[in-house]
C-alpha cells in the first residue's frame, strides 16, 4: 500500500485532481516566486464560488513593527451589527513560512467570524527566504500586542482572545504563547495551532514515512526550514519542539492528519505539553493528509474536523 493508498476516499479525490494538473505538488515548482503564484491562484479559485458575506465586514490595521521593523497588516473581521464586546481571535495564517498570505485564508476568517460570533484578527506577516526567522514570530508578536491594545476600539473582550493558526501558523501561534509568557506578555486564554510546524530536525517516523502525498511532503519540508531559519540555528521561539519548559502556556488544542508529516513531532509537543501541566486536546485524524480538510471541504472527514474545532473554540470561549 503507497502513501496516497492511505487517504480517506474522499479526500483523495481532490487530491489526485490538483496533482494531475500539477504533478509533484506545488513543490515541484522550484522557483518560490512563481510557487507563490500558483498558491494564491489556486486559493483565489477555491474561493472563487463564496459570495461576500454580508453579516461580516472587514477593516485593515496597521500595527507598529518589533523594534523599528515595517509595521504589521492586520485584518479585523467583525460580525456585522454586533451587539456590543466579543470574544477575540488572533489568527495567523500558513504556508510554511514561505508562503501564503491574509487574502488566501480570509473565507475561514469569515466563517470563524460569523458562526462563533468573536472578532478575528488576522495577522500577516513576513515570509522568508527574503526575511528569514525572527521576522515572522516578530511581526507576529508585534500584531498580537497591537490586538490586546486595541481590544476595546476593536469591540474585544481583552480578557477572551486566544490564538489560532494552521502549518507555519499553528507554529507561529505556539512562537507568540511563549513569547508572551516569557516577555510578560499579553496573557492568552487559549491556543489552538493546527498541525503545527514546529521542529526543524525532521527526525521523526512521519518526517520520513511522508514523502509521496503531494502536499507538503519532507522534502518541501526541508525546503522550508533552510528558508526560513537562512542557516542559523534554531531556538525555541523558531522551532518550539526546542523549548525545555512548556509550563505557563495557555490550554491548547492540537489536531494532526494520519498523512502528515508532521504527525509525530505534534504529537510529541502535544503530550509535553500536558506533562508540563498545560492542559491539551489532541486529535490525529484517519486517513486526513497536511490541510486535507480545507483541499477537500466537501468529504465527511473535513466535515467533522471543522465541527470539532467549531465546538472546541466554543468551549474554550465560554471558559
């Protein structure tokens, strides 16, 4: 049985479509500009059939850079109408710390937005190779900060905002919990980073068992990291596998598909975490291969991803 033999049925479905009209992933395209190009308009096509929602609307910020860094796009989506103060979410986006941007990930802001009824914060950032690490967790910081400090013109609870991102900005969120922690930051109810990329060795079993899914296999994985680390090595606000004492960081809730390479190193932060004292949730899903869920949103599988994130962010809001 190969690797893509593993996938849920459904999923797969998608998958071999985007593979057969780009064969090797979006990794075999080996210039990163251009690779950049096919991302977002692969993105901008997924999202192309979504009409604008009209009970959310969106505003653009600028929050000032670490220590005199370019200031800090911030996209705040805010139900429309709201009654009054919400809950907050700082939400970064991923794409391996050398991709992706605020636009391409803007219809789960929306969707985030509008049924838990919270304001999303949506925080960019700088991508490497151009700005290798610690711009992306700076810039990231920077946004956080600038979200607490604005809470009430915002219309945010400050004391309910948590963080949440996916791949690089699952790895991004856990960076900004311990930046925060160790710099007296501002103190986040929970965190919520979704497979998160987060060390930077790729000695793990999923490091070497996933390397022929399509989507962001150990090799782009290696790719990645020499990107955004520019040949230094790695601490723990890069890569936070690294950090020897996780206590004092939020609860957390970690998901990880079974064909994902970075399975392991997840579930291995997950159970420090909870060794730590630190309470976290953690899900591997069945046969789900790196961001199944949003390549294959109609299968069953994807459908109860969402709704188990849906109701933990319910659950940690109403905490």
């Amino acid at each position: 049985m190969n690797e893509r033999d593993r996938i849920d049925p459904q999923s797969r479905i998608p998958l071999e479509a985007l593979l057969s009209f780009m064969p090797g992933g979006f990794n075999a395209i080996a210039d990163i500009a251009a690779r950049r190009e096919a991302v977002a308009g692969l993105l901008a096509t997924m999202g192309a059939d979504q009409p604008v929602n009209p009970n959310v609307t969106h505003e653009d910020h600028f929050a000032p850079g670490h220590n005199g860094a370019p200031d800090v796009r911030v996209r705040v989506y805010t139900p429309t109408n709201a009654p009054g103060k919400l809950p907050g979410l700082i939400y970064i986006h991923g794409g391996g710390m050398i991709l992706g941007s605020i636009e391409g990930e803007e219809a789960r802001c929306v969707t985030l937005c509008e049924k838990l009824s919270i304001v999303v914060a949506s925080v960019d950032y700088r991508k490497a190779p151009e700005n290798p690490y610690p711009a992306a967790p700076d810039d990231c910081y920077a946004g956080a900060c600038w979200v607490f400090a604005n809470a009430a013109t915002l219309g945010i609870e400050s004391g309910n905002i948590g963080i949440y991102g996916g791949s690089a900005g699952g790895g991004l969120a856990i960076a900004v919990a311990l930046i925060a922690r160790d710099r007296s930051g501002p103190k986040l109810k929970y965190m919520m980073p979704i497979y998160p990329m987060i060390d930077d060795r790729n000695v793990t079993h999923s490091s070497h068992e996933v390397t022929q899914v399509g989507i962001w296999d150990r090799a782009g994985n290696i790719e990645a990291w020499k990107c955004y680390l520019g040949g230094k090595p790695a601490d723990q606000y890069a890569a936070p596998t690294r950090t020897k004492d996780l206590s004092g960081l939020p609860p957390a809730y970690i998901d990880v598909g079974q064909m994902d390479v970075f399975r392991d190193e997840d579930f291995d932060f997950a159970m420090r975490l909870n060794q730590a004292g630190v309470p976290c949730e953690f899900h591997v899903n069945p046969g789900a291969f790196h961001s199944s869920e949003n390549f294959a949103p109609e299968a069953d599988l994807s459908k109860r991803i969402w709704a188990a994130r849906l109701e933990t962010l319910r659950r940690f809001i109403d905490a």
